[in-house]
C-alpha cells in the first residue's frame, strides 16, 4: 500500500518565448495574478532534457485564487525557445490541451468572445453531454474550458486556474497504470471510440480517436487542495497512426506544455512506490541535493519527475517554504506540519497579498 499522498495539481508548466508578455495575458484572460515564486536561475537537474548542460531560465508560479492549479511560466535566457516545426494536431504525443476551470461554459465563451480571443468553434457537448469550448493563446497553446461548481474564494473572474489535461498517448491502457495507478484517477467518466464533434474544430480532429476521461474517485486532499480543487485527465489515441513527439528534437522547457505538476505529501514513499511501479524518477532533487530542500528563490521543497509510456513528464512537489507575505517577511514553514491536512482557510487567502496588478 502506498503512504504518500497527491493534494492535487499543482501547476502544468508551459514553454514561452517571452514571459512577460505570456503572464500578462494569462492574467488577463485566465486570472493568474498571484504571484508564487519568481525565480531567475540555472536548471541544474534537468540535464536529459536540456541538451545534457544546464540552461538559464526564468521561471514565475502564478495561481488563481479562485480554484485550480496554476501556471509555471518558463523562458529560456541563454538560448533562444525552438518553436515546433509542425502543427501540434490531435493524435500528437504529448500533453496537447490544458483544460481550465469556468464557472459558466456561456458566460465565459462570451467573455472570451469580447476579448477577441481565438474561440475554436462554439460550446459542444464532450462524449459524457458536458458543455465545453477552446480556445487558442497568442502563442499557440490551446485551453480547453471546463464547468466547476467548486471554488475556493470569488474574485469576479469568469475562470479559475488548471482542471487537468488532454494527453496524447500511444497505449491507453498502458498510460493508465500512471494517470490511474499513481496519481488516482481511477473512475472511467466515458470511454469511447469514433468521430467526434467536439473535436472537429482542433488541428487533426476530424480523425478517428479513442478517448478515455477519468476522475478521481477519492478526493485530493492536502495543504492547499482547497485552492487546487480537484481535476480530471483525458487520455486521446489515434485509432489509425500515433502522431508526433511533441518535443521531439525539442528541449524541455521550450514552447508548448511542457510538464504537468502534482503537489504531493511523502517523495520518499513515492519514489519507492513509483519505482516498484515501473517508472522510477527520472529527475530526482532530493538525491541530487542529499536531502537538502532545493530553493526556488522565494520558495524552496524537494521535486521530481517521472516519464509516462510516451516519454510525456510528471513532476511532483514536496513544498517545504511559502512565501505568505513577502512584504513583512512571512514565509510558512511547512516542514514543521505533522501532516498533510488541508491549511486554514484565512492562511491561504493571505495569499492574495502575493497578487500583482502590472508585469
């Protein structure tokens, strides 16, 4: 059995060409505005996907308050980000779509409609009849909206932060002894194969796909699953011929979703436990560090990766040190907790004083 625990997502990380143009715009449009950890530095531990050296970057955590995991903005400083040369369609390899949390499927498509964003055809209904649209980013990236009744504060914004992700995978089956056997979730919400309206308006979806959603059936739970809510994952498989690598002859950290991150409770439990699974770390700053915490400038913790069947990675979070107030000094030591339980409510909406107005 294991003993560690998932308190959700922490964050997916995403590969830009210019940070502050990224985060303005995803405070505009998705309400990341609560700034985490603003860190200017090398990636020491991520040799195997950065070219075998390490590689300066700049990389700021940003949450929205009002529900769900949030952003890692993420930009080279010593090279220039190598955009893909190809489309990334569906039937691609790789974590395709983040999907973002929304309180109303019409109210948000009209907001992002006044916006001028680039909607991807109008709401349709997902295999299970839930209402749901897309929409692209200046930069590529598509998002897909998702309607929650579960929220943390109410900051009058149409949108909350991360709800999971779209994968595209080779071997559904395979996939799920990592989506299902170790982060949880463990409830098929639909699992079904053909032509699909709803994907008709994205690159590749006119093909034919088998689409499984899952949930999960117990509840994250942990210091800040309150804000992180909970999530869902779709794993898609082209029915005919797998697509690309999405980063194939591509660094990690280049532009595009480049990770998914679960803040979790017990590295040392799920490292055994991930080993014994079949997919031991592949990045580990706990060994690297001897046991030290790895500082991330305003916050600090131990992380780690996996890599999915298809070479997609996972990272985990062990936080140790938050910044609550930075102005007065106030970082909460998480280290001293005994366990995992789920912070104070006015804790962690002191959080709100990390919001930034101007990038």
């Amino acid at each position: 059995m294991s003993n560690y625990q998932l308190g959700g997502i922490q964050q997916i990380g995403i590969g830009v060409k210019n940070l502050k143009e990224a985060w303005a715009w995803y405070i505009k449009m998705f309400g990341m505005d609560c700034r985490i950890f603003d860190d200017e530095t090398e990636a020491r531990f991520m040799l195997p996907y950065t070219g075998g050296k390490p590689q300066s970057r700049h990389a700021i955590l940003a949450l929205n308050l009002q529900s769900g995991g949030g952003f890692e903005i993420w930009q080279y400083k010593g090279r220039t980000p190598v955009m893909i040369s190809e489309e990334i369609r569906i039937g691609d390899l790789g974590i395709l779509i983040c999907k973002i949390k929304v309180k109303n499927i019409d109210e948000s498509y009209s907001f992002f409609r006044q916006k001028n964003c680039e909607t991807l055809g109008e709401p349709a209904k997902d295999p299970s009849g839930g209402r749901t649209f897309f929409l692209k980013d200046p930069f590529g990236n598509i998002f897909q909206m998702v309607a929650s009744d579960q929220w943390f504060m109410n900051e009058k914004k149409p949108t909350g932060g991360s709800y999971g992700a779209v994968i595209g995978v080779t071997d559904i089956e395979r996939s799920k002894e990592i989506y299902s056997g170790i982060l949880g979730y463990d409830k098929v919400v639909y699992d079904s194969t053909g032509i699909f309206p709803d994907l008709a308006v994205l690159p590749g979806g006119s093909g034919e796909f088998r689409r499984v959603l899952l949930h999960r059936s117990r509840p994250f739970s942990g210091f800040f699953s309150r804000i992180f809510g909970q999530s869902e994952i779709e794993l898609i498989s082209s029915v005919t011929n797998p697509g690309k690598k999405i980063y194939h002859d591509r660094f990690w950290g280049d532009p595009g979703f480049i990770h998914l991150c679960y803040d979790i409770w017990g590295m040392d439990d799920l490292r055994d436990f991930c080993r014994a699974k079949g997919f031991p770390f592949v990045v580990d700053s706990k060994e690297s560090k001897q046991g030290s915490s790895f500082d991330m400038g305003e916050a600090a913790g131990h992380f780690a990766y996996i890599e999915d069947p298809d070479g997609i990675l996972i990272e985990f979070v062990e936080s140790h040190k938050l910044p609550v107030i930075k102005k007065i000094g106030w970082y909460l030591d998480l280290t001293r907790r005994r366990s995992y339980r789920p912070l104070p409510n006015w804790m962690t909406k002191s959080l709100r004083f990390s919001r930034v107005k101007n990038v």
